[in-house]
C-alpha cells in the first residue's frame, strides 16, 4: 500500500521559527503611528505587547528560537501529518500529486494555536495576567482562549456579531476554555456603542472587533492585545508548518510546483508558503498561491497603501492591500476572511509579483468542500475550502494539458462548527456576493495620508 500520511516525531518539531524579513526582496515598510503617521516604536507598542513580541514585530533575524516551554505545548499535536490526497486526486482524474498539511488536528481544530501558545507564553513571563482579542470565525478566539487556559491568563474576546450567531459552538469553545465572550459590535467599548449608536442592527466586522479589543487592553494595566493574523510575529509563529512541511516532502521524496492558502488575514497562508519564498525568488519554485472571497478581495482588487488596522483608527498603520479600513463585509460563512487588509509581508510579497492571488465566490467553494469532504472525509472550514477550490482548479489544469505537477495546500482548520453553512449550502440558501467596485471605490477614499510617503 503507498503511503499516504507522512509523519515526523516530536524530536522533530522545528527548533526555531524562520523569518522572512531576514530574505525580503524590499525592506519592509514600517508601522505608522496611527495619530502622527511616524514609524512606530518599540515604546509606542508597549502599551499593548510585550517585549519578546515588539522584538519580534521588527527582527530581521532569520531563525528565532521556539522557547522549550511553547515546544513542550506544541507537541500536543505537533507535528502535524502531510497527506496526499489519493482519492481526490482519483476522483479528479488528475496526474497531479495532491497533498495537504493537516492543521486541523490542534485542539481548537485549525493552526491558530501555533502562535496563540507563543503569545500567550511572552506576555505570561512579562507578568501580564489578562489579554484582550477579536476573533472571525472563532478559530483565533477559540485558540487564545486554550492557550490562556494552559498558562493560567484570563481572556476577554470580542466575536463578529455575525459569526457570534452563526457559529455558537466556537463560542461554547471559548467559553469551555474559560473566556469571555461578547458579540462585536458590543457597549463594553467606546468604540462599539459609538457604531451601534448609528446602526444598532451592525453585523461587525474585525476592523471594529479589534477597534474594540485594542481599547479594552488599552485601558488596562493587566491586559495587553493579541492578534491572531496580519502582523510579523504572528506569521513567524506560523512557519512551524511549512518547516515542518519542508522535512515532509523531501521524505516523500517531493518538490513542489504549487503552494496554496487561503487568505484573509495571511497567517496560515504565511505559515506554509514563507520557508519557500527564498527558493521562490531564487527562480527554483514553488508557484505561491493565495485564495480569497469574492465578497473581501483585498488583494485581487485592493489597493497597496498606508491604512489602520481597525475601523476606529486606534490600531498602527501598514502598508498593506487593503479594501479601506471603513469596508464593512457581507456576512458571508467564511468569516475568518472577512479583514478589510492583508499581513504586510504577505502584501509585499504580492506587490512584488512573487505572489499569485485567485477569489472565489461562496457557492463554487462550498462545492469543492463538498467533494472534499466525500473524498478525503474530513469536512472543512469554510475558509480552508477556498485553497481546495484552487487546488482543484490548478489540478484539473494539470489533467487538460496531461502534465503531472506536486500541489500542496493548507488545510488550516476542520468545519465541525460550521455545520449550519453546510446545511444552507445543501438547501441551496447560500447567496453569491461579489463586492461591487462602487463599495470598494467609497472604502478607499477613506485611505489615511501619510506624509511624505510614496508607493514601494
């Protein structure tokens, strides 16, 4: 029988994180001061993260080591399988060689405790007892909620007001592990009353969940923010699973062709495709590929611009693609890609052409969850189902012109709690929406100025 799950050992759990920024083909743009529109400081992000996390935030080190007390955490479930995926390949009728990182079996069921366990850990040796966040779906929220529980932090967690009603179970998730959950828009905040006081029906979205939570550990000494995507040390957490994919592959005796995530605010998709960008950039492959909704294309119809993180303005600024920090999504099902922006390495890496970026309405993805789901059997979520749809397409490419090629994409997280879309998705209730250029147009006049600032 062939081999289909490619293990590794806890002895072989990465050792350090690599850093992109060490092998950039252009400096990275710094944060701006949201008030003055100056670099950031390290001073500035004290109010909000801790030391190792600041130091982080702006290394151009290459390797970083993983402290032994995340290892030992990590090892929970990690590694985490590579697997080909022979009967999606079989029902495709396709030469390629389909594999998937499996990152669905952490104990929140996506990758997002890969960096939530490495937050959790500086601010708990900074002496922070509290931390405040936002979440989508709930997968992040879900997974900083685990971590805080492991090294005793309590955890304030500002959910979508969407997702707070469609996924009830992620927030029995949060709630299991011992946090606080509120639906975002809330009136815990200034920031939330000020949006509900004009729309008191506001579905939300992470731009005000993280106006919301960045207040709330603004205003407390005992607390600090974390976010579970977009920024640098979130995506360096997350190399362990391309690291980890690299050792994989060469035991399968594999190169890749083709690397594909899904993208929303670029942590998984960072996760696996970044230890392959210097090959990438060398000439030596893979093809990166990024899959987002029709509903939140940031980076197949936004814009490369200076913008806030939140919607309130109280977050730093990046150079990023963006779709306007006042765009408010539609409640599409897979809300863990519904950020108005995109990590700032993921969207240089775009702007410099080394990334490839597809969008994908909600009907054509929840049909190739589908297939996944009656071929491999794991069902996932619907943000994972993005990179299936281009997995599919790119391997159905392969069988039109009859050349094999190795596609590896990251399924980042299992849609047990995402049941409800499935079943709309079935009944034939789920609405296509693609985001009129209108929307985007109005959302971008409200880009900040930053002084003396030109495109990279």
């Amino acid at each position: 029988m062939d081999e289909r799950r490619i293990l590794l050992s806890t002895r072989e759990l990465p050792e350090a994180w690599y850093n992109l920024a060490a092998d950039l083909p252009a400096a990275l743009p710094p944060h701006r001061h949201p008030a003055t529109g100056q670099p950031v400081t390290a001073a500035d992000m004290s109010a909000i993260f801790p030391p190792d996390l600041i130091a982080q935030e702006v290394s151009t080190q290459r390797w970083i080591d993983i402290p032994d007390a995340v290892r030992e955490q990590l090892a929970l479930w990690r590694p985490t399988p590579l697997v080909r995926a022979r009967n999606l390949e079989h029902h495709l009728g396709t030469p390629a060689r389909i594999y998937y990182k499996n990152e669905s079996v952490s104990p929140a069921g996506s990758h997002k405790p890969n960096t939530a366990v490495a937050q959790v850990y500086y601010n708990k040796i900074a002496g922070i007892t509290r931390l405040a966040t936002e979440t989508g779906a709930g997968q992040w929220g879900s997974s900083l909620a685990f971590a805080c529980g492991i090294f005793g932090l309590t955890c304030k967690v500002f959910m979508v007001k969407v997702s707070y009603g469609q996924k009830p179970y992620r927030r029995s998730l949060m709630q299991l592990w011992g946090a606080d959950v509120v639906p975002s828009p809330s009136r815990d905040t200034q920031a939330g009353r000020a949006i509900l006081d004009k729309d008191p029906e506001c579905c939300g979205s992470l731009g005000i969940a993280i106006s919301e939570a960045v207040e709330d550990a603004a205003s407390r000494k005992d607390t600090n923010y974390s976010l579970g995507s977009v920024l640098n040390h979130v995506c360096l957490h997350q190399t362990i699973i391309g690291l980890e994919t690299q050792k994989q592959l060469a035991v399968a005796g594999e190169k890749p062709d083709v690397m594909i995530g899904c993208a929303g605010g670029g942590s998984n998709l960072s996760g696996l495709i970044f230890p392959f960008v210097k090959d990438a950039l060398d000439g030596k492959g893979p093809r990166l590929v990024a899959a987002e909704p029709a509903a939140c294309p940031s980076l197949t119809r936004g814009r490369y611009a200076y913008d806030f993180g939140d919607t309130a303005g109280m977050a730093p600024m990046s150079r990023m693609y963006t779709l306007g920090h006042t765009f408010l999504p539609s409640g599409i099902h897979a809300g863990g890609l519904r950020y108005h922006g995109m990590s700032p390495l993921v969207s240089l890496l775009r702007h410099r052409n080394v990334l490839e970026a597809v969008s994908y309405r909600q009907n054509e993805v929840f049909e190739a969850a589908v297939i996944f789901a009656r071929t491999e059997g794991i069902v996932p979520a619907p943000e994972t189902a993005h990179a299936i749809r281009a997995t599919i397409e790119e391997a159905l490419k392969c069988k039109a012109a009859g050349k094999s090629a190795c596609i590896v994409f990251n399924l980042s997280g299992h849609g047990h709690f995402d049941l409800t879309s499935y079943d709309k998705f079935l009944a034939g209730q789920l609405d296509d929406f693609e985001l009129p250029q209108s929307e985007i147009e109005q959302a971008l006049e409200q880009l900040p100025v930053v002084p003396g600032d030109a495109a990279a």
